[in-house]
C-alpha cells in the first residue's frame, strides 16, 4: 500500500537540487501558476528556500516514496494564516502520492484551520485538497508568473 511506502521528513540542504528539478516541469509550472519569476533561476531559488530555512514557522517536508524524493509540501504563516503549498515529480503523478502525502502532513500539523490557494483551473490540487477535507470558501485573482497575465484563484480552508 502506498501509505506504507510513503513518509515525510524535514527538508535539508541536499533536498534542494531534487526540488528544483520537479519544478522544471512545464506542464507543473503552468498548472501551479503562481511561481516565481523565472522558476529556471537556480540562485533565486535557492536564495527563497534558505530565506524559507531561516523563518521559524516556516514547515518543510520531502515527500519521501520508499528512499526516493518525490516531492515536497510546505507551510507558512501570512498575516496570521497558516498556508500550506506542495509539488509532486511529475514522473510520479496520478498515483495519488499528494493525497496521501497531505493526509500524513496533516496528521503532524494540528493548527486550524488551514489555509490553501489554487489557480481556479488547477483541477489535479483542487481534488487533492478536497480529499483532504477543504472546503473552497473563496475567490481572488492574482498574477500569475507562469502564466504572464492576471488569473482566478480559489481560496481553501480546512477547519477540522
Ligand atoms: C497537483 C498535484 C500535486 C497532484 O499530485 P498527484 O500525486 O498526481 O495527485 P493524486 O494522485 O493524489 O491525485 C488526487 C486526485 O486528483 C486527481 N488529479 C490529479 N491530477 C489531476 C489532473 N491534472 N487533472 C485532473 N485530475 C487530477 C486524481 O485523479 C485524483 O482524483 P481521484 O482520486 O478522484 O481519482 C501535481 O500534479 C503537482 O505537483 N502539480 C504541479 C504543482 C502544483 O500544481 N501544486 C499545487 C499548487 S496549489
């Protein structure tokens, strides 16, 4: 069972060249939406993620399938709200690893409620979150850095 092959563990600085592969990805940047600038900008990203290791309420997890990253999921605080993002290699998509991983995030992680932003149209992390139990409870609209051009967003919350 995927569960028993699955697990988390903080994030380290050897994780990070792995989570600048999986967001290589095209088709995971377009569907993700709100990303950095230039997500192929190796300094900028590793200038975020140790800017990320150095705020104390930030939570960084590896998704970790047998010994292999797979993907990561992380939290932080913003004005008051915890937010939750994640991002799965695209060669492990469709195997449900982002709803068990979440499930298992969210089994350690006990504030609530728990806030979650989507592009409207991102169907696969819409479903993922809804497995988990949030609710849509609203709407925004955002730039969208993958997308060059302003698009809709849905705002998630889970309350239990
Ligand atoms: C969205 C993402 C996390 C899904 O990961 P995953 O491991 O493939 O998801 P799961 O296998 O757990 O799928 C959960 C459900 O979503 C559905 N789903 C996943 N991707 C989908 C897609 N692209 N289109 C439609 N449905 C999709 C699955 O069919 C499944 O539904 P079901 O149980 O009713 O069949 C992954 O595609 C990803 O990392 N995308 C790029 C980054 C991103 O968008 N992150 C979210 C930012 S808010």
């Amino acid at each position: 069972m995927l569960i028993d092959q699955l697990s988390l563990r903080d994030i380290t600085e050897a994780d990070l060249p792995t989570i600048f592969e999986h967001e290589q990805d095209p088709e995971a940047i377009r569907m993700a939406a709100f990303t950095h600038q230039d997500p192929s900008n190796r300094d900028a990203f590793m200038a975020h993620w140790h800017r990320l290791f150095a705020v104390d309420t930030v939570v960084t997890k590896a998704v970790v399938l047998d010994k292999t990253v797979v993907g990561h999921i992380a939290s932080w605080v913003q004005e008051g709200d915890r937010e939750i993002t994640y991002w799965i290699d695209r060669n492990h998509w469709g195997k449900g690893i982002a709803t068990t991983a979440l499930q298992l995030f969210l089994a350690d992680m006990e504030t609530r409620p728990l806030w979650a932003r989507t592009a409207k149209d991102n169907v696969g992390s819409i479903r993922v979150l809804e497995k988990c139990g949030f609710e849509t409870v609203g709407q925004d609209r955002g730039f969208a850095n993958a997308r060059g051009e302003e698009i809709d967003e849905l705002v998630l919350r889970l309350d239990s």
